[in-house]
C-alpha cells in the first residue's frame, strides 16, 4: 500500500467524521443537488433550493394569472424589494430598513459611488463650524478603487467619476490607508477578491476611510451569505452585493443596496425613477425622494426573479451565519490539506491566503493550463470554474457542501493534473 | 321596449358579428383568462400567456437546477439579452442588431438620454467641415422632455441634465418644433400618453429634431405591441420602452433599449457594466465597449424573469403588428361608440383624440370620482385601472380582447356611474 493511498483513507476516513458531526449537514437536503457531483461554483451561481419552483409557479399561475394587477398590492409585490431586503438584512449585519434589493450590483456600484461622492461634496460645503462634518472645507475629487476590483465595478466608478467631475486612483485594498487624503471623496472596495478569494479588513479600512473624512462603499458579492459582515457595526456607509452566488437567489436575481440609516436622507440617487419617489402613485411631475431605503429602487421591480430570491432565502430560517463562517473555514482548510497531501508540490499554487481572517469562501488555485484543467474537473463531475490568465477557483457553500465533497474534489484535483492519489 | 334597451340589444348584435369576423380572435386562446372578467389592463401588466409557467418551470428544474452554470453558454442565457431584443425587433420596425432587453425603463432612459446628450456635444465638437454633422459648432445645453410624460422619465432626465451640464425644458409634445433650437441636445418624448392614451406623430417630431440637429429618444411603453412604430423607416436615434405592458412579459420583466445602428459605435453609455465589455470575461480592469446592441447591457441579466418574457413573446408568431392595429382601432372606436350609446351624455368625457391618427391602444375617460367608479368597475368584474385625479383608463389588448368585452365595459360603465342601459 502506498503512502498516498493510507493518505487518502485517512483524510476520507476524517471527512466522513467531519460531515457526521456538521451541525448544518441537514440543509443540504433543502437544495436540488446531483450526488454524483460535487458542486463547488456556489460562487458564481449558487444551487437551486427546492422549494422555488413550486413557489414560482404560484406566482406565475395564481398571483400573476389569476389576481393580475391586483398583486402589486394584495400579493405584496410593490413592497418586495424593501421587505426582502429586510430579509437580507440580518445576513449582513444591518438592521432593517436599510437594505433593498433591487435592478443589478453594477447599476448599484452607480448610485452607491454617485451618492457617495454626492455626500463628501455636501460635507466640503458645509465647512467648519457647528454643522462641521468628515470632511469640511476639503476639496474632494478622488475616488480610490481596489485595484484588483471585479471589473465591472472599475468600470461603473469611472463613469461615475467621469459624470460627477472626480477621478479614479486604482488602489490595492492594502495600501488604501497610505493612499487615503484630504483629496479622497469616497472609496470602493471589495470585501472578498473575486479571483484570489482574500477578504479585505472590512472593519479596519472602514474606520480608516472615515478618518480621512471620506465615505466606504463596500462590493459583497463574494461576502455575503458567506461570512459575518457587521455593515452595521462597523459604520459601513454604503454596500451593494449580489443574490445569486451565496444567496442561491437564481441566475441573475436581483442585487441588493445598503444605505445607512444616517446617510439616508442625503442620499442622492442619480437613478430617481418613480419607484423611489415618496408617492409613487401620486404620478407628480416634481420628484420627492421617499424616505428610508425605498430611495434606492428605481422602475418597476421584476417580480419573477425577485419572489425567487424570496424563496430561496428560507433556506437561511434558523441558520446563523456565524456557522456558516464556521464551517467555511474548517471546510476550506480540509480543502487545502487534501489538496497538500494529494497534488505533488509545486503543481498548485493558492493564492487564497492560509490566514482565516483573509480567507473568504473560496479557494483559488493558480496552476498550469488551468482552462484545461477546469475542463477536466468539470468532465469528472467536480464543477469549480476558471478565471483567466491561470486561477481555478473552487467556492465552498456551507449549506450544502460537505467534508467528503472537499475530499473528493482534491482527489480529482490530482488526478486531472496527472497525479492519481493511489 | 326602451330606447336604450333596443341600442344594447343592437350593440351586442353587432359585437358578436365583428368577433366573428376578427382574424386575431384564435390569439385568446393563448392566453390565461377568466371568462367572467373584462381584463381591460393590459396597458398595465399584460395576461399571462398559457406557454410561460410550464416554461419557466423548465428554466427552474432543469437550467438552473440541472444544468446550473452550464446554462450561461448551453441554455443560451448569456446571449438571452440580444436575441430577445431581435424577437421585439420586429414589433418595432427595427431590423435586428439594434435592440436590447436589460434592466427597468426608467434605467434606459437614463442610458439613452445621457448617450444622446453625448453624441449632440461630440457633434459640436466636431464643428463644421468634411465631417460636419447634425449639430455642428453649436453650443447645445437643452434636453426638451415631454411636460405630461410618466413622470419617471421626467426625474430621470433632469438627472442626467444635472449630470452632464444641460437644461430640462419642459414642452408638451405639439410644442416640440417650436422649442427646438441650436441649444437643443436631446428630446425625449412618449409615443403614447400614459394618461390620455393620445398617440404622438412620431414621424414629424422626429424629423423636427433632426432638422433641430438634435437627438430623438422615444419611450415606447405605451405602444411596443400595441401598433406600428416604424423606428428603423422614421429615423429614429434611441428608444425604450417596457415588455409587461402590451408584450405580457410578466410583472417587472426587463425593458428593451434600442440604438440605432449607425449610432452604436458611438453610444457611450453613463453605465458601462462588466455585460458590455466587448471581452466580458476577459476580466480585463479597462473598458472596451462591446460592438452592437449589447453596448447596452449593464450587469448579469435576469434570467428568470427575461427567459418568461421571451415565452411570451411566442404569442406574437405569424401575427402582425398592423393586424393589432386595426383591430385595436376598431375595438376602441366601438367602445367609444358603445359609451356614447349607454352613458347619459356628460357623465364622462373623453380625453383621448377621436382621430385614428392620435389614439394609442386606450381609452382615458374623466369622470367625477373616477377612482370609486373604477373600484365598482372592478368589482363588475371590468378591469380597467385609476389615474389621478379623475382619469379612467381602459386598455384594449387586441390579442386578447373583443368586441363583446368593449360592449359589455360600456354597459357596466354606464351601471357603475348609475345609469343602466335598459
């Protein structure tokens, strides 16, 4: 019997164990999974829980064929977006009435860095004195941008700067604090890399950000329904996420928009679409912005994908997300011992930090080829995917990925890069 | 026998003939309709068509559930934006590779204005000489928008006046040529009233803008599906307009943009997503606009939501936007003809024009204390919807409504504002 193989039974023998004593082992019975693969792309596209489709379809026959328009006000549809992001809400760390979920995270990038950048300008106006503020008497133009920030978040933010007259400092996550000044209007950071799976020092570039006077727009989409966030306690001002990847919400559901109950009544939305007004019904031709986070919709919500999310999050009744942090770590540290004792050294390379206090839900590994060895891992039943020049990344859903999947999907990890583990 | 009597007999006489008669009459059939209601609506959230809940259970159970991730490229969902775009197409008088379902209308608007906006100055740039174009040399700072539009286009306009250095000026759209000028940038304007249901000569307006040097955007909400609109043949530079409406997409399914072709290579959108980036997953940190229609795509699209909108549109094979016309003419011509019948002349007043030529797809009828006569209408089983402060209006889908529905409105009308017809 070879090492590698007594290596094997051991880690299968301790994954076994690990799963038996899961305290949230019986949610994975709440999704549609195939036993016969192991899914590790909850980051990209989070499983289908069984209950959505019956309720959809309650939706489609009854509530929209049945009752009609009568559902914007008896099937609570005009109230969905505030009252499932009431439902988000606790995931996050945030009270209620500070969450709406709402068109996509990159249309909220948009009104979350306007809005921002809005509020610095306020507060340079304001000046000294009585009513002094962050960052009176300051000349605010710049806007700092993660550097390795998901694309499409660069992008927004330059237009939002170009439109609003400021510029973009592209910044590593860790040298914002140095590149922070009196010239810094807003910053927007992702809590989680989407290729590397580090997850930023929320708490710390906060207060760091405030200190300069500026406000923190924070990108959860690789954070939430993944790990504890405390929007709320750590004085987040602004957040904007996603609903599809931990959240399970179905292709492309609608994303979700933090404002801060104090930033509330400043906040500026360069989207005021009938939605956010303060009598929507009212059809008036002056705009009023609604109070609380109702000031973030913008046109009629889609209700399809929206009452989909709204299923999909009951999963999450009784389910803390601190254990859901929880066995996130422990099931990527089991990943990354597998993967140590199975994949001969050098043939991988994590670029997920080892530390848990920069570790999100995720592990990327960089590795040779990786488009093909994706391919391989997918054609062998194990679904992570691949971001290019050279990253497989392997997302790990607490609520329905086990110790045993961890384990098998390194085996096969070998075995695609040409190293069977026995 | 009464007078009146003999005229109900007579009208529902003649209703039974033209049903008969009407060619789209098998289109009912597709839909999802209780017999005992009047569903007049329509111009509010479409019926359910009979196709979408077995469809969307299959987008569930199997794309998403099965297939998962897989489906961006297998089940079509990436290209789902585009190709549903050319499916509307037709319905507008566009040829294909010109319109795109993405986000809310209000979200288009913004889009669409803020391009216009930046085409007229890049026109000014440019000045005169070889490349001389529209606006040449002129200092353009006005958007004219629509004084009675639905006031979410209002909002989003002055937004992205503010935004981009212009000027909103309110005009009703008879007014337009009169107010254009060499400051005129863009004009935004309704091709059907939302209110008065009165249809706006999109041909001259728009020929009015051009020879103004400006740009014409078109909402559409109000007549996508309902008649002919002739973008491609009228010249039309930008347009939006929703697909819940007349197209019965469902409550909230995604809006179309259309930018005309030879405008695409210069449509600079204020919302760049990650979706429009000519590599989107290329994850590249620059932005390179995408080629086409897809320049207006934002973020990750709505699956759920966009793939029950193109189920809907199957209704639509072998039936031409000109059969709904004339069909729909006629249905409110003989709705009209039935209120004058049964309604003891004063009671109600039409705000929609008599004249084919000005009349979208309803009927707007003022009334003292139209909201309660709606909620008896309602309770008759008439389904029409309440306008502030004293509008009611009455969609007529001719997909799915008939002569004997429009006569039978009439009779209820006449008995919920207390004069009965016999």
């Amino acid at each position: 019997m070879s090492g590698a193989g007594a290596a094997a039974r051991s880690l299968a023998g301790r994954a076994a164990e690990l799963d038996a004593a899961d305290p949230l082992r019986s949610s994975r019975d709440a999704f549609v999974l195939d036993d016969a693969r192991v899914y590790l792309d909850g980051n990209s596209l989070g499983a289908l829980p069984k209950a959505v489709s019956a309720r959809l379809r309650d939706v489609v026959e009854r509530e929209w064929g049945e009752l009609g328009i009568r559902s914007w006000s008896e099937s609570g549809w005009w109230s969905a977006p505030e009252r499932i992001g009431d439902r988000i809400a606790p995931l996050l760390g945030a009270a209620a009435g500070q969450v709406v979920v709402a068109d996509s995270t990159s249309v909220n990038v948009f009104k979350a860095v306007v809005a921002a950048v809005r509020m610095a300008g306020e507060d340079a106006v304001r000046g000294a004195g009585e009513d002094a503020v962050r960052g009176a008497g300051e000349e605010r133009d710049e806007i700092l941008v993660d550097a390795s920030t998901f694309p499409s978040d660069g992008y927004v933010a330059r237009s939002a700067a170009r439109l609003t007259g400021h510029r973009v400092v592209p910044v590593e996550p860790g040298e914002v604090p140095a590149a922070l000044s009196g010239r810094t209007a807003a910053v927007l950071l992702n809590h989680v890399d989407f290729r590397t799976g580090r997850l930023h020092d929320l708490p710390g570039l906060t207060a760091a950000v405030h200190e300069a006077g500026a406000y923190a727009v924070w990108d959860l989409c690789h954070s939430a329904g993944a790990l504890p966030v405390g929007l709320d306690a750590h004085g987040v001002d602004l957040a904007v996420g996603c609903t599809y990847k931990f959240l399970n919400g179905g292709p492309g559901s609608p994303a979700f928009l933090y404002v801060r109950e104090e930033h509330q009544r400043r906040f500026d939305s360069p989207l005021p679409g009938w939605n956010s007004h303060v009598e929507p019904f009212g059809m008036e031709p002056e705009y009023e912005a609604a109070v609380g986070a109702a000031r973030g919709r913008v046109g009629t919500p889609d209700i399809l994908s929206m009452l989909a999310l709204e299923s999909a999050l009951d999963v999450w009744d009784g389910v803390p997300v601190e254990a859901v942090r929880e066995k996130s770590l422990a099931l990527t540290d089991f990943f990354l011992e597998c993967v140590a004792a199975y994949v001969p050294e050098g043939a991988v390379e994590s670029v997920t930090p080892a530390a848990h206090a920069e570790r999100g839900s995720q592990i990327a590994l960089r590795c040779e080829d990786a488009g093909k060895v994706m391919e391989r891992l997918i054609a062998r039943g194990v679904v992570g995917d691949y971001r290019p020049p050279d990253v497989l990344r392997f997302g790990f859903t607490p609520l329905y990925v086990g110790f045993a999947d961890a384990e098998r999907a390194a085996a096969v990890l070998a075995d695609a890069i040409g190293a069977r583990p026995a």
